[in-house]
C-alpha cells in the first residue's frame, strides 16, 4: 500500500540528510567571537614596535658633538659589526609583550552556557541552496505518485519553509525532516476526523433515523461498501436498514439482499424501474417505525456528465434530505478522482468521501490530492474483499504509512 510514495518521500529524506551530512561542522557563534577578539588583541602588540624601531634612530641622540663623524662611524660600524648588542644606541629597544600573557590578560572568559554550546557543536544549517533541486525532485516525485499538481506545489512550498533556515544535529538531519514532511502532509490533509458516532446518537434522541445516501460513478465498489458499513455498525450495537434505491442496475437488487441475508439487515425494495426516491422514502418511514437508528440508501453509478441520473440524484437529495452524502470512489482512480468528487460536489453537496481498494493503490497521491482540493474529508476506506477489511481513516494513520 502506497509503495510508490512512501519509496519517493523516502528517497527525498535520505538526499537531504545525506547532503547535510556531508557539510563542514558549523563553528559557535561565541568561538568566532573569541577568535576575533583575539585578532584584536594581537593588532595593537605588533604595531607599537614597529614604529619604536622604526623612529628611533632619527632621534636617538649621538655620542660625539660632531654630527657628520658620527654618521660615518656609525655606518661603518654597523657594516663591520651588525650584532644588535654592539648597536650606537642608548635608548635600549623596547621588547614586544609576550603574546601568552597578552592572550591571558585580554581574553574573554567564557560562560557555562557558551561552554555547553561549544560542546554540542556538531550542527548544520540548512539553506535554501541545499534544498532547491531536491525540493524540484520531490515535487516531481509526487506528480509521478498520483498527486495533483496544485497538491505537488503546496507540500514542496511547505516542506521549504519549514526546513529552510533549521538548525539539526549532523546525526538528526533525517528524523528531523521527517517530522517537518509530517506537519506538511497534515497540513494539506486538513487534519480533522468526523464524530460520525456522535451524530448518529444525536439524531436518535429525536427519535429520527440516522440517514445516509451514497453516490459515485458506476463500478466503484458502492454496494459492497454499503455492506461492510452495516457491519461496522453491527459490531458497535447500532441497528441499520437497506434503501434498494439502485432501480437502474440488472442484478442490483439481488447483490444487496444476498449482503443484507449474510447481515441479517432488512432490505426495503420495490421493482425495477421504480422511483429511487419513492423507495428511500419507504425505508425511512420503516426505520422511524420500527426504532431503527440508521438508513442506508444505495443509488445506481451514474459518470458526473450523465444528466438524466444526475438529475435524478438531485430529486432523491431534495426528498429525502439525508443526513450524510458519502461520495463511494476508487483509491487506484488517480486524478479523475479529484475531478469526479468536484462535479458531485457540485451537484448535490458532499459532506465526506469513502475510498474503496486502498490496499491495492500502489501509488498513495489519490488520497492526498482528494483531500487538499476538495476539502471534503475522507471518513472510510476499504482495505480489502472481507466485511471486516473496513476502517475509519484516519490522518495520522494515513502519513505515518506513508513515512514508516
């Protein structure tokens, strides 16, 4: 599940931690201080003697009275006899400050806490340098998974200001992006989970059924995720009932009574043909009646450009008026996914979205584009062929399959 993105995301933690690692340790702040201010120490040692030599022998003052005699002996000394000890100098040259005890005198003493920095040291910075064509990667990378382009460009657009500027550990550079890829892909995934529970039981202290219409183009797994909802329902003690509203399919009718025997479900169902409304409009009234906490209506697969069955699903919302519209789509339907959840959308409103055949989407970026640009959340996936391969999805469940 998701092996093609989980192996992108993971090959683009790996680079860049790799990169980083390879760059030079970063120095403390406070050790390039220190160096400076050694430097200046330094500067105004060596400068006073240079100039003390250099000025003192115009203004020396001579031995002899004659001025001219005493520059030839002097020259001629200083040929025959250039030892220092022996130079025509009273003024003894001043001997430079001994560098060590300049460094002891002048030099900052340094705090516990910058200690303690300079210890723990081994630090990078990443730059925006380090980022830019891994970041381009990346993004290409998701493309390649299924993930829409304006999806592509707000995880690469995130990703970049979270980690541009971060100051890690060389040895934590990779769980540290990580984390960050993570806030990423919660961001995009609008981070929020539907208290369906919640709503159910408030619905039933009124004494009104819980009603819940599922639409989407034909061929997705509607019927059988109906099925394994009822289950999921089962196991937690609420009772449900079948809507037959699919009066357009050969063969519909008789998929969801043989899943409502297996159930134990009661199934409301009129002929072939009949009015999809006139039957969820039944099925209502039986639940009221009999105490039954939730309605589950299936309609026929209609393609978003099918104007009769659109039409007709819009006639169905304004009767009924359910409680829930779940939009029922693929996993493995990749951008089309995106485009199908909008003109439903358009049509009738959607309040959430069920994927089925998640454990065969290879690629992982439906999901994610699905939830980024619709920001209609997705509250069921499909796991597999059994009642049972069923869950409510979840965020953090979905990224961290992607990132572990």
């Amino acid at each position: 599940m998701f092996d093609l993105l989980k192996k992108k995301i993971g090959g683009f933690i790996n680079a860049l931690a790799r990169k980083e690692q390879e760059k030079p340790v970063e120095k403390p702040v406070e050790a390039e201080e220190q160096k400076e201010t050694e430097k200046e120490i330094e500067k105004p040692i060596e400068q006073p003697i240079v100039e003390t030599i250099s000025q003192a022998a115009p203004t020396t003052p001579s031995v002899k009275k004659e001025p001219e005699v005493f520059e030839v002996k002097m020259k001629e000394e200083v040929k025959e006899e250039p030892q220092p000890e022996k130079a025509p100098f009273s003024q003894p040259v001043p001997q430079p400050t001994q560098p060590r005890e300049a460094e002891e005198k002048f030099k900052p003493k340094l705090g516990l806490v910058t200690r303690l920095k300079s210890v723990f040291s081994h630090e990078v910075t990443i730059s925006e340098g380090d980022v830019k064509s891994l970041l381009e990667e990346f993004e290409m990378s998701l493309l390649e998974s299924d993930v829409s382009l304006d999806t592509a460009n707000f995880l690469a657009e995130d990703l970049r200001k979270r980690i541009v500027g971060k100051r890690v550990s060389k040895a934590a550079v990779g769980e540290a992006v990580k984390q960050e890829l993570r806030g990423a892909l919660l961001d995009a995934m609008h981070d929020g989970k539907m208290d369906l529970l919640e709503k159910i039981k408030e619905k039933n202290a009124g004494g009104e059924p819980f009603v819940i219409l599922f639409v989407g183009p034909n061929g997705m797994g509607k019927t059988t995720s109906i099925a394994k909802m009822a289950h999921w329902f089962k196991q937690k003690n609420i009772s449900s009932v079948f809507s037959a509203s699919d009066t357009f399919r050969a063969a519909a009718q008789e998929q969801i009574q043989e899943h409502a025997k297996r159930l134990g479900i009661r199934v409301i169902a009129h002929q072939y043909g009949a009015d999809p409304a006139a039957v969820a409009f039944d099925a209502v009234a039986h639940a009221r009646a009999n105490k039954i906490s939730v309605v589950l209506i299936d309609t026929a697969g209609r393609q978003e450009t099918a104007y009769n069955l659109v039409k007709e699903m819009e006639k169905l919302v304004r009767v009924i008026k359910p409680d829930l519209k779940i939009f029922v789509g693929e996993a493995i339907a990749g951008h089309a996914l995106v485009e199908q959840v909008r003109e439903f959308h358009k049509a009738i409103g959607l309040d959430a979205i069920m994927l089925t055949k998640m454990d065969a989407d290879a690629k992982g970026g439906s999901a994610l584009s699905v939830v980024h640009e619709t920001k209609i959340p997705i509250i069921f996936v499909g796991l597999g062929q059994a009642y049972s391969d069923f869950r409510e999805f979840d965020a953090q469940w979905f990224v961290g399959n992607l990132l572990n």
